[in-house]
C-alpha cells in the first residue's frame, strides 16, 4: 500500500529508525535549493504521520500488533456480539448498514482478567513499551522523560491494544502542542465515504488525533472504516451512540446501555473516549441563569437526564467500573467539560469550576486503576481569564494533560472562528495546554467540508506552533529560521516548500508574478524589481558581516550600544509596568 | 449622494447626535427579533464609518470645513506648483496622469505663520473642538478624556487641515483599539479605480484608518482620489514618492526632494505620514547578522543612503523643521520602525530596540511643536516577547500611542500570516496598543486583492474587539452578549446580523440547512432536529431560573458551593504557579 501523496516536490517520506527495537517513525524531510553564494541549506526534518493509504477498503498494516501481543497480557476472544441497532433504526429497518466493513477483521484483544495493559500501568512498573519508544525519538526526547511524565500523569499515549494500526503519539506539556480535529456525520448530512476522506485530509495536514463525532446512522460502521484507517488515536463521545440507541430519549439512557456502547467501542479500537461523569445534579441549577446554559451536547445529555430523574449522574457513580473496563484495553479517558461556557459572558463561572473539581476528582480515581487521563477544556473565554483556566486545571489535576477547545476570545464573529479560537489557543497552550481541539470557520453555523477541515487543522497547526515556540520547547523555531533564511535568500521555492501549506503559498505568490522566473527572481512584489530592501540589507551584511561584532560596532561609534548589546545576551527586559485603566 | 450600501437587512444607518454643537456620529443601528417569549430585543448600536458614496469622481462632502475655517487659524494660499513628475516617469512621457482628478478642487489651508493649527495644540490649550466632541460621541465618553488624553500625548486625532471629507477619529490606549488597512498599487499591477475600490470596501468592513502605500506611476493621483473619497485619516510613507522622483536611486535622496514631496502630501490632505527617521547611521551595522536584516522598505531605502554616502539619516537630521511643517497642517507623525524585526530570530534585538529609543526621543521633540505622534512597532515577534514591546514602548514614549504591524508570531505559515499576526496583534493591544496595521493572506507572497482586504479587515476587528473585551473597555462585550443571547434563543437572522460578516455567517448556515424554516427553527445542523442541547439548557432554566440563587443552590444541597458562589462575585482565581520547563 503507497504512502499518501506528498504536500510538495520537495517533501519526502523518510523516517527516523531505532533498529535495536524495530523502530522507524516516519518523519517529513524538506530538501532546501543551495544559498546564492552556491553553501548548501540541509534539508529540515519535521515530525509527520505517514497517514492513511490509498485504498480505504483495505485498511491500513496493524503497525503494533506484534508490540501488544508481544507483552503477553492480552488475550484474544469472541467479543460482544454485534447488533443492527449499532448502526441505528434505519440499518435495523434496511436489515443492513449501508456500507459494510469487508477489509480483515480480527478477534478483540483484551487485558488479561486482572491484568492492566495500560501505557500508564507499564510506566509505573519502569518498563519502556515500544510506544515509548516510538514517540520519544518522534518528538526527539530521552525515553525516560517519556516513561516519567506518563507515569506521573502529565502525558498519555492513547491506545488502544485493539488500534494497531495507529502511529503512537504523546500528549503532555513536555512534549510538542497537539491538535485534534472533529469529523463525523450527523443526523442531516454526510456519508461515510466522506467522513474516511476528510480522516485522511485531516491527517494530511497535521491533525494528531481524530475525534469522530458522528451521530447520525451507520455510526459502528463509519468508526470501523474511521478506525481500520487511521493511523491517529480516534476519540469518540460514547453517550452519543448511546442516545441513538434509545431513539434520542435522554431519559431512557442507563448505565447498562451505556456501558455495552463502551465496550462495542473498546472492542472496535476507540483510543480516548470523552466521558460527562463531572456533569453533577447539584451542578444543574448553576446553569439556570447563564446566558447560553448548557453548550456541550453531552453536557445537555446528562444534565437533562439528572434533570427528568432527579438522580445523580450515572457515569458518576459507576466511575470505577468504566475504570476498569478502559484498564483491558488502554482506553484514555477525556474528562468532557460538559458545563463549559459556550460565551463570554458564562466563562469562569461557578458551573464551569464546580465542575473542574469533580473532574479533577475523577483524575486521581482513574489513576488508581492505572488508567491515561486528559481533562478538556473550554470554550468560550475572554482572552484575560484564559490563562487561569489552564492553570488552576493543572493545579488541581495534578499536572494531567488538558484538552481545550479554542477558546474563542469574542462571540461576535461566526464564519471565522477557527480564527478567534486561535487566538485563545496560542494562548492557553502556552501556559500549558498539551492539545487544541480545532475549531472550523463553520463552528456554530454548520458541518465543516473538506476546505473547512483544512482551513481548521492549519490555523491549529499555528497556534499550536507558536506555543511551542514561546515555551521555549527544544528545536520549535528552527523551521521559522529555515523559513526566513530562505526568505531573505528569495529561494521561493523553500519558503513554500517550508510552510505549512505549501500549495497555497505558491498559488498566492503566482496570482501576483505567474512566471516561473519569479520563484527565483530577486524580488518580489511589494517592492518590485527595481527596489529591494532585502539585497539593501545584503549590502550591509557585505560591508559589516564579516568584521568581528566589537569591531563593527566601534566602527560606527557604538560603544554604548555595544555595551548595551553585549550585556543583553539574549536576555529580556521585563518592565513592571500594565496599562492603566481608563481613567 | 446617497450612503454605502448596507451589511445586512438588519443594519441601519443611523447618528448619534449633538444639536448643540451640530454634530452628528454616524453609527450602525442592528435591530433584533423578538425572543421566543415576545420580549422585545433591543436595537444593538455599534461604530461605523459612514463611508465613501457612491460617486468616487465626485468625492465626499467637506463634513469639518467650517470647523477648520471656524478657529480662524489657517490661510488659503495658492500652493505649490503641481509637477507631472509627482506622477512618476510614466506620466512625463504621456504627458498627463492616467486618470486625473476632474472633482471638486480646494486651495490648500495651512496655518498662519506661527500658528499651530494641531488637535494636540488645542488640546493643550484646553479648548474642545469639533473634532474632540465627535470623537467623545463616536467612543461614549466625556469629552474631557478627549481632551486630557490628547494633551499628554497618549491619544491623537489624526486630522489634515486639507482633509475636511475625513469623519474624526481618536487613537489611543483609553480609546477602542484601531485598525489600519494598507492599499495602494505597485510597480508590477493595479489601477487607481482598483485602489479607490478597496479604500472603499476597507472602510466598509471596519478599517479606521487606510494607508496608501502606493509605489507605482500616478502616485499623485491615486492619492487625490483616495484622499477626496476617504472618510477615514489617509497615511502614507512618503520616502517611496520621493524615491520615485530620484528614478528609484536612494543614493540620490536629498532633503530638499523630500521635503517638497512632504508639502506635496501635506496639501493633498494625507493625515499621518511614516517617517524613518530613527534609523541612525550608528544602528545599521547592528543588523549585519541579522537572519532577514532590515525588512522595512523605507528604513532599507534610509539605511542604504547613509551606508552609501556614511553620513546621519537626513530625516534625523532635519526632524525639526519636519515637525514645523507639520505643525501647519495637522499632520500626525507615524514614527517608522525601519529596524524592526523580519523573523523571530530578529525579535527584540539590539538594533529594534536601539531605534525604539531614538522614537521616544523624536516624540519628545515633536511634542515640543504640538505636534501629534504615534510609533510604530513589530513585525514578526515569538509570542512570549510580545508583551515587552508594547509595555517598553509606553516606557520609553510617555505612552505615545503605539501602531503595530502584527506581529507575526510565527514565520512557517505563509498565506496564512493574517492569523499568525492576529494572534500577536490580540496579545499586543490587550496590553496597550491603540492601532493594529491589518495583514492580510497575500502578507510575503503578493498584493492583496479585495478578498484579501476583507479578509484582512474582519480579523483585525476580531484582534481589536478581543483587546477591547481582555482590557474591560466600557461595553465592549454588550455585542458579544447580544450575539450570544440570539445564539441561545435561535435567533439565526440576529447571530448572522450581529457578526462581523453577516452574509457570510448566513451563506455558511445555509449551506447545510438552506431551507428558509431553518433560520427559525429550534436546532441546528450540529446536533439535528431530534435532540438539541438549547432546549435542555431552556428547561432547566424553566425549572430553576425563577428561583432566587440562592434557594436554588439549596435546592440540590450545593451549601458549599453557593458560599462559593456568593464569595466569588466577579473575581477570579489567580494561583501563582506557571508551567515548567521541560525536565
């Protein structure tokens, strides 16, 4: 099966190999044309997922079946029995889902009785998994940071002993930014040939994780396809099969219903699974006078079942029991923040917080069962009570990775909220966040297409990039530097090839100068030929560059800048100073 | 003439008026259906700009010629003698422009001898005029914050005595933060009707400002036809006019060719102009080693002419008479960051910050005239540096109004520089910038078109309101809660016509749901008609809402919480805790 089609001409597929273990994590490598003055630019290596291939129906190679079998803990057996009623009423009714998996099946694997196979669990014994393994030279870090931070918590590598297909991945604010896209058919639209291709696309562009949040028909089929072809964890929201099952009922759920959707999803290969058990009765009433109440689809599920019941929250109270079920198959939990605000005026409110309490509870209970933890987060948030929200997160959850979406920062501009929750991203990452969920320019209007998946998973890309960069993390700018050197160096070429969609960025450029000449041309046009700041600053470098910088500076009478710059290094100044308020 | 066309069915033009001083704002009044119980929803008021008409080769209407002629300050004079080569070469050889200027024809104002004739002058004088009493109408606040601000220097009302078509508009940090938007043609494409087009589709999403940064032939007349059809303050570079007149030779700059190319400008009406004359002679060896060197056009054209001929920047050198002439006109310095940084590698470096400290010197000597400043700041900046900018550059100018391009917090995104400039340009208003110059996705790869401006124009109104919401500028979020209060009613005309871009909120509702019905229906796309988590939100605010808090608390044993409640009002919690370094 090929590799999936490559972003640019000067991109290849390589990887990065640990042959002691067997281990090859395929990575981008972007080849650069030689600076003007002939000195070669090596080629700049960025992580990547080989993604899916070309031929949906096969599925893609079970990359770590040997690794899971290998730890002999698991065993293989029959599985719950698949019903039509997975698939909804109208398969029930058709007697068929509409586009049956036909690729390999194989028997579900399960932990031992007793037996935890978690990432986690191995973590805490000293044992190095070859997941480990795979994301440290992935993210080119020692393998026992890797081993220590998903011991204590701070990280998880979703995954499932039933996803071998997968590429293992870290999330934890050690580790890069991730960014997880949202796909799914819903009750009005879309089909499951669409939702493989947009996993794909997805993929493609840099997504670590996919959500599939279908709710619609055909929903086990769709995650079979999702799942035999994706080479990212897949996250699921189990409480929306469920609610299919009982004919959008919210209260006809049961534990019992939901329990058996979690382990059709367990056995199916579902890595993360978001689960509302924070969403308390007591917490209902602190909704009542929010000015958009409940957003979260699960949130709403399970308000409005404590609600119709008056009874608590049933994944509450049979925490421990999911606990052990997620144990046997090294399933994450996503601590879903079903209380979140869903607008500015709701951010940080007395819900949202008594909410992260019980989550932060849920954390450690999980923990005693061995099992990976990420909590998510919101919303909606004006950009000054953003940062609070990741730290009294990683506070009180002692450091377990946290999922937020967005948050957007305004309310005011529906069609562009990839980019005011963009905004907010870059900021909550930075402080600690460990994964973005996108945001697409459809949010709040309608189902993203394959342009707004794009469009999402770039604009995530960005601000989860310029996180990494303003944490300081290891190697995040060199990209920006190759980037800008080829910018100074007008090797068009690179630029594009160095960007995130490189495509886009020759199209732009060709609209203005169409002629291939230009991609090398000494200019641009903003300035045009005949004018051009860049070769006025390769004057200066000509005159200056090559003098030692003591002597450069004297020469023009610096002294007291050179002291200035010298006693800098590369160090900042901090004024005390904040803007004062209007008077 | 009749007004611009209107946003949305929705909107309306309507002033806010002062009779007494016959002074009218106008303002965009949004109307708002009714909730679903039949309670009216108040009209939304929101700053606009009038805007152009519809008759470009006529013009706007003078709205402040007898408020400038009323001081009894300014004398009409016959002025300088207009040249085919203010036009440029291509001119020379038609021997006419290509599209002259056939509307309404002035004689230029300029102050009496010894008059300054500046909003700052007033101001400190502690006379309130039109201008400062439009303003304090247009930003809803007593007009002696106006004046104060505008005295000390933190606030400037960018207005030409010969630009009486511009409605007044205030920048500064106490104010809504501004937007900027760049026009103009270049050497290699675009027309004057083109440049005319996008001033006027700028102005119409939300620019507050627009400069011409036109480098091409007929650079005179593009001007006079923006400058007469423009309701905002015009800015200009004017170094690329006068290197226009030297045949694009910078070696060949004097500060005679410049100067009349000032006067040239300050007839024409531009309101602020961008003057490097920070560039010094000492700093450009400082940018030897930079990774890009100098990026800005006018400080590469000034850092050229003083390597080539080793003398001071003339601009330096004759800053005083500068600012006499400017004094005579009302032209605002827009202080040029000629070394500002063109990557993230340049950030923060010693020749930005070395420039920077020559701005707050210049601001001190044109206060010293009366006349108004503002200084302009990066550019590409990581996002964790971003904040020192702003709070050094308030430092170091006395709180100068500070005008920033971006910055740009990453440099791998090219045709996505927008976003990656919106994200620094939210951080660096949040802590005191007044004005955003706008990126648009052409930003590195070509000239914007008029999709790129609109672009462009909608997310820097999204950094500017985020700012104003993050600093807790008066009202700033009433938009966001009106939106969001539609949001949770179904109110699907009232989200789209609150929003920054209402037809295309509309066009992407509808393409998942086009059926007309659907714009009133309780649900959306997301979560289908059968289950729709506003409607839970609804009951239980049926349930609980009419409750007083705190029997509603009780009610479902939440004593603890409700002291929580109670004991939290609107404050927030800060813990002290910031994220590790990787171990």
């Amino acid at each position: 099966m090929s590799a999936r089609p490559e972003n640019y001409p000067t991109h290849t597929l390589d990887h990065l190999e640990d042959p002691e273990h067997g281990i090859r994590v395929p990575v981008t490598r972007i080849t650069q044309d030689p600076a003007p003055s002939g000195a070669e630019n090596p080629p700049v290596t960025v992580y990547r997922t080989a993604g899916p291939g070309c031929a949906p129906e096969e599925g893609l190679a079970p990359l770590r079946e040997d690794w899971i079998r290998g730890r002999g803990d698991v065993e293989a057996y029959t599985g719950r029995s698949r019903s039509l009623e997975d698939d909804g009423r109208s398969a029930v009714r058709r007697g068929e889902a509409s586009a049956e998996w036909r690729g390999a099946r194989r028997e579900p694997l399960r932990g031992l009785e007793g037996r935890r196979v978690t990432q986690m669990h191995y973590a805490r014994r000293g044992e190095i998994t070859a997941e480990m393994r795979f994301v440290a030279l992935r993210e080119g870090c020692d393998v026992e940071l890797v081993r220590s931070e998903l011991a204590a918590g701070r990280a998880i590598i979703p995954a499932n002993v039933n996803h071998p297909e997968a590429e293992p991945m870290i999330i934890g604010r050690a580790f890069l930014v991730k960014v997880n896209a949202n796909i799914g058919n819903s009750a009005v639209t879309s089909s499951i040939a669409e939702e493989v291709a947009k996993l794909e696309w997805a993929t493609r562009w840099g997504a670590d994780t996919v959500m599939d949040l279908s709710t619609g028909d055909d929903i086990h089929t769709t995650r079979e396809w999702i799942l035999r072809n994706s080479p990212v964890p897949i996250g699921t929201v189990p409480i929306y099969q469920a609610l299919e099952k009982v004919n959008g009922d919210a209260n006809a759920l049961t534990w019992e219903i939901f329990r058996d959707t979690v382990i059709e999803q367990c056995e199916q290969g579902v890595d993360y699974m978001t689960i509302h058990a924070g969403v308390l009765l007591r917490y209902v009433p602190l909704t009542a006078n929010r000015v958009t109440g409940i957003v979260s689809r699960g949130g709403s599920i399970l308000a409005g079942w404590c609600l119709a019941r008056h009874r608590e929250n049933f994944l509450y109270e049979h925490f421990d029991e999911l606990c052990a079920i997620f144990a046997r198959y090294d399933v994450s939990f996503s601590l879903g923040d079903g209380l979140r605000p869903g607008s500015l005026a709701d951010a940080n409110d007395a819900a949202q917080f008594a909410e992260l309490d019980t989550l932060a509870e849920l954390t450690a209970r999980a923990w005693e069962h061995d099992v990976q933890v990420m909590v998510e987060g919101p919303g909606h948030v004006p950009l000054h009570l953003v940062r609070e929200n990741v730290e009294r997160q990683q506070e009180l959850c002692h450091g377990a990775p946290f999922y937020t979406l967005g948050p957007l920062v305004t309310d005011i501009a529906p069609a562009y909220d990839h980019i005011t929750s963009a905004i907010g991203a870059t900021e909550i990452a930075r402080y600690g966040t460990a994964m973005l969920c996108y945001v697409t320019p459809k949010e709040h209007l309608g189902l993203p297409d394959r342009d707004d998946v794009k469009t999402g998973v770039i604009t995530y890309k960005i601000a989860a990039h310029a996180a990494d960069v303003a944490k300081g993390h290891p190697g995040a700018r060199d990209r920006d530097d190759a980037l800008s050197r080829a910018r100074f160096e007008f090797r068009w070429r690179d630029q594009f090839g160095l960007s995130l969609d490189p495509q886009l960025a020759e199209q732009y450029h060709d609209e203005t100068l169409p002629a291939e000449p230009a991609k090398t041309a000494h200019f641009c046009s903003m300035c045009g030929p005949k004018f051009c700041s860049m070769r006025i600053s390769q004057d200066i470098r000509d005159t200056y560059g090559d003098m030692p910088a003591q002597e450069r500076i004297a020469l023009e009478g610096m002294e007291a800048k050179s002291r200035e710059f010298r006693e800098q290094g590369g160090t900042v100044y901090l004024p005390s100073r904040s803007v004062p308020a209007r008077p």
